[in-house]
C-alpha cells in the first residue's frame, strides 16, 4: 500500500514538473513582452497626468 502510494506521489511530481517545463516558455516570453511595453506605457501615462493636469479644476 505504501509503496503504490509512493509511486502515485513520484508520478504526481513528474507530471508537474513537466507542465511547469512546459509553461517556462510562456512565463519569460510574457515577463519579456511587459519589460518591452513598459516604456510606451509609461509614457501614455505621463501624457494622461499631463492633460489632467491642464484640466483639473484650480481652488
């Protein structure tokens, strides 16, 4: 019993070790693509502070 308990346990561990080798691709490529729109975003957010700036309502 505890030996086909083992090799389910072993089993379980390869399988998840393969999807995750699977997934790596995935993870870096999503982690390159937001390091490469970082700075196009940054930019359309200083351009939207700006024209809120200009349009907020002075006291």
């Amino acid at each position: 019993m505890l030996s086909a308990l083992l090799k389910y346990t072993l089993l379980t561990a390869v399988v998840l070790s393969g999807l995750w080798l699977l997934f790596l691709p995935v993870y870096v490529w999503i982690l390159h693509r937001d390091a490469m729109l970082a700075p196009q975003r940054a930019a359309e957010l200083a351009e939207i502070d700006a024209l809120l700036a200009e349009t907020a309502p002075t006291r």
